[in-house]
C-alpha cells in the first residue's frame, strides 16, 4: 500500500545544495579527471579485494597518498599511474575510460516534439515528447514532456509510475492532485513528486493549459 505523501514547502526543505550548478565539475576539467582516475584506481583495488594498504605496499606509495588519488584530490604522475596499472594489472588507459565516456545532449526545436499517446490519454489531452535520454553513464533515464490540455473533460487521467517527476507550469492554470492531496498551479509554478502516487491534472481551471513534466527513473539492465 503506497504511503500518503506529505505536503512540503520549498521554503522548509530549503538548505544547501549538494552541488553548485555553476562549478565545472568540481572546478575545472582538470579536477574532473582526476576524479575519473581515482574512481577507475579504487574500483579495480576493490575488484582484486585489495586494501590501501596492501596497495601502498606492493607500488611503494604512501597510504595518504593513495587516499589523495582515489578521492581525486591530486593529480598523479604518469609514472605513479603506470606503477598502479602494473600492481593491478589493468592497461594505463583504463584509468582515463569514465572521462573519455561520451555524454549526450538532445536539441528539440519548437514544434518539434514528437507527439505521444500515454495510457489514459484522452482527446485534447496533447504531449510531446521533446527528448529522451535513455542508456547513459548515470544510469538514469529522462522523459521530458510538454504536456497541452485545451478543453475541459469529464474524467482525468490518473497517472502512476516509478521514479520522480517534475511539473513547471507555462500556461493556464490546474489543480493537481498526488495522493490526498490537490495542488493549484499557477505559470511559474513548479511541483515536485514521487510519481509512485497516482496523480494527475484534477480541474482544469484556466484554458489553455501548458506545463513542462519532466520524468525521471533508473534505467534497468
């Protein structure tokens, strides 16, 4: 049985966030690949269920030192990678292949959208999908939507899905509902929910009705 969700305002979950929006990574592409190494150094030492310091002992570096790396907190030579590569016997490459890892980006122009049927949908009820990312590095798949209600219907959809979701009102206005509760969504509004609750727009109260829905949920293998 899904738990009722609990109604929160941005004010009260407000604090600092995890990451800066603005930072390149960690400060610089330098500083991301030295994450990248020590995330490749420390996955193979794990992989061979080696420790710290029996890996300082068979290359004859410090244990602090191997600390540094594996948190990408400095920036090792070639001749400390080449050491670390021949005690765990995995090609030097190997350190640099999560920095060399493709990342994607898809442009969709206005109007461009390809439009779908979601279940429940019903006439007048118009999305579009305007992108996708599906198997990524993060392990993470995105849906974007731009979702355009023009006339009033009797009955609404009730929507239910893994992952999160996010609604940023554009256009008109709605009361939404997830779980128990009902919302009322104004342009510039924005909502944030478990997409488990069933939810979905419940009155239509100003026509017409844009709002961007973004879906998030883990891809499986």
């Amino acid at each position: 049985m899904a738990v009722a969700p609990k109604k929160k305002s941005a004010e009260k979950r407000a604090g600092k966030l995890q990451q800066d929006p603005h930072s390149t990574r960690a400060d610089g592409r330098e500083k991301v690949l030295e994450v990248a190494i020590g995330r490749e150094v420390r996955a193979y030492r794990r992989q061979q269920e080696i420790t710290v310091a029996e890996l300082a002992q068979l290359t004859g570096l410090s244990i602090g030192m191997l600390s540094k790396i594996e948190n990408g907190n400095t920036s090792p030579s070639l001749s400390t990678l080449q050491t670390l590569a021949n005690v765990l016997s995995v090609p030097l490459t190997s350190f640099f292949r999560r920095f060399e890892e493709s990342r994607e980006a898809v442009h969709t122009k206005s109007g461009e959208g390809v439009e779908i049927e979601r279940a429940g949908t019903r006439a007048n009820h118009q999305y579009n999908l305007l992108g996708h990312l599906g198997s990524n590095a993060s392990g993470v798949i995105v849906e974007p939507y731009l979702i355009t209600l023009s006339a009033k219907s009797d009955v609404f959809p009730a929507f239910q899905h893994g992952g999160v979701e996010t609604i940023y009102m554009l256009e008109g206005e709605v009361d939404y509902r997830h779980g128990d509760e009902i919302y009322p969504l104004k342009p510039g509004d924005t909502l944030f929910f478990d997409a488990d609750a069933p939810h979905g727009p419940e009155r239509l109260v100003k026509l017409p009705t844009r709002y961007l829905s973004v879906i998030s949920y883990p891809q499986t293998v």
